[in-house]
C-alpha cells in the first residue's frame, strides 16, 4: 500500500535550471493529490509518468502565480485526454473567479466538473474525508491568505492471524468483529483476548504540505508526529528579516518547526534562485533538525507501512 510524494518542482517564483515551480504529487494507495500547481506542472507531471486521469484532488496554498499558473493547462490538457469524471480543487478564496474569468473569455467550458471547495484561511479545518484518508487545512503566515493542508491515513483495521481461526475454531461471522477490536468467547465459555488473535494493527501515515510561509510556530499543533513534513526554505538564516518581510522562511526556521512537531522526516524545498548549492540550506536545517532532506525535482518520497509496536 503506497504512500509516497514526488516532488515536481522546487523552486520559487521563477523557474531556475533544472528547477520547476511548485507542485507535488501525494500517492495515498494510489489516490493521486496535487499539491499546488505551478507553470509546468503538466510536463512535470508527463516526464515523471504520473497519471494525471488518477488526479481527483488539487489541493491549492495560496494564489501566488507561481502555485496556480499551470492549472488552466493541466484542466484543459485533461478534458484533451476525454476526462469525465469530477474533480475537486481546495483553495484560498478567489481561485474559482480565476478559473472562471479564465475560460468564459477563451469561450471554454469544461466537459467534467470542477468543484472548488473555498479553503477558510484564518482557522483549521477538515476539508476532505473519505474511507482511506482525511486531508486538514490550517492558516499559513504569507503576504496573502494561505494555507497548509496535512493529510492523514484512517486507521487501519487489524489483521487476524490465520492460525487462530482453526485454533479456536472460529466462525465465519465473528472475523469482522475480531478485525474491529472485540474479544473472542469459545463455544467451551473461554475468552481470548483481541490481542491474541490479531497482529498489532498497522500504522496509519501522515504528509503535511507548508508553503509558502514566515516562521510561525502557530503551524505546529497541525502537524504533530506528522510521518513527512514538506516546509519551505526560501533563504538561508542571514536572510532572516528579508524572509520575514516577504512571509518566506529561512531552512534553519524549517528545521526548528520540523524540530518542534517532532515529524519522522523534514523536506525541503522553494528554494530561492540566489542559490546553487542547495546543500547549505540543507546544512543549516539539520542543525535544527537532524532528519532532514533535500526536496529535489523529480524524486520520489515513501514512508513504509510500519505496525504498532513493532
Ligand atoms: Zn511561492
Ligand atoms: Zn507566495
């Protein structure tokens, strides 16, 4: 069962090189999400031989061009390849008059439905459930309304181990029961505990996407013990009080909110183009936070399913 991030693009406001603007791609047991949908984001999306049919979910920060300029592309490009079925955009206020005035002056009109859910920017809320995951939205500290969103797996149910059905001779009917917690009484009045019968069940994952954004330890409580956490690093610390006034952060400042939301791993990414080398961003985050990586255009990003206690 996948869970696992590829990285389409890493750089901010304008492409650098071998740097695309800002998008990824979340596999959760193969339901594809975008996260944000910078220029290039459908060629992206063509190189690295994703599925764009299998996108159902664009989840959008900020309206900031270089997050949603490539999205007129990518929605029309799939109407090219015979979508019908719907799609859902989460967005700060606004993206949907965008979108609109867009297509009425090019006289399109989509052949599926788009549906825009409008994203509240000033408080935390779930904006999308269904039977695997549950994707949360909370505010982001920018120069204009933005959002974060960290998406989290559903339990998963536990597993029965094979050998105790013919031990206990249990019947068909009582599996799903067991599965969902309960304990087992023997035809002979013995009861076995849930925890005999079944694995210790399997660890549900969890992604959180922070871009763009200042320093704001407000983000913290969202994305708690979150498996992989993706923040920005626009600059390196010397150029703090420029980050501050342009509501970008600094790799050290990611290092210490990783640090603080105790995450399994810290991606870096929205690099700013003054920067070659991305390694002293890296360097300076893992002061901070020592499990942290490079994000790179076009790698691939998975956390293992993994049981309790195990
Ligand atoms: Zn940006
Ligand atoms: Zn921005």
């Amino acid at each position: 069962m996948t869970f696992e991030l590829t990285i389409l693009g890493t750089s901010a406001a304008v492409p650098y090189h071998d740097r695309w603007l800002a998008g990824q791609v979340l596999n959760v047991q193969n339901k594809l999400i975008l996260f944000d949908c910078g220029e290039g984001t459908q060629f992206r999306i063509k190189a690295l031989k994703i599925k764009k049919s299998k996108i159902d979910i664009i989840c959008i920060s900020h309206l900031h061009g270089d997050h949603i300029f490539g999205l007129f592309g990518l929605l029309t490009s799939m109407a090219m390849e015979g979508r019908k079925h719907p799609l859902s955009i989460f967005a700060p206020k606004g993206l949907e008059d965008i979108v609109d005035i867009t297509f009425k002056n090019s006289a399109y009109i989509s052949p599926f439905p788009i549906e825009f859910t409008e994203v509240d920017t000033e408080n935390a809320a779930p904006v999308f459930e269904d039977k695997t995951l549950i994707i949360n939205a909370f505010p982001l500290s920018h120069r204009i309304p933005a959002t974060g969103y960290c998406v989290r797996e559903k339990p998963f149910p536990a597993n029965i181990i094979p050998e105790k059905i013919q031990e206990f001779d249990i019947p068909f009917d009582k599996i799903n029961a067991i599965k969902n917690g309960e304990n087992y009484l023997t035809t002979e009045g013995v009861l076995i505990p849930n925890s005999e019968l079944t694995y210790p069940p399997l660890k549900p994952r969890s992604y959180a996407y922070c871009s763009d954004t200042a320093y704001d330890e407000r983000i913290v409580p969202h994305i708690t013990g979150v498996d992989l956490l993706y923040h920005e690093s626009t600059f390196m610390h010397e150029m703090a009080a420029h980050a501050a006034l342009t509501g970008h952060s600094t790799a050290k400042q990611a290092g210490q909110i990783a640090h603080l939301a105790q995450v399994g791993q810290l991606i870096l990414g929205h690099y700013s183009s003054r920067y070659d080398n991305l390694d002293w961003l890296l360097n300076e985050a893992k002061i901070e936070f020592k499990n942290t990586v490079l994000g790179i255009d076009g790698n691939t990003y998975s956390v293992d399913l993994q049981r309790f206690n195990a």
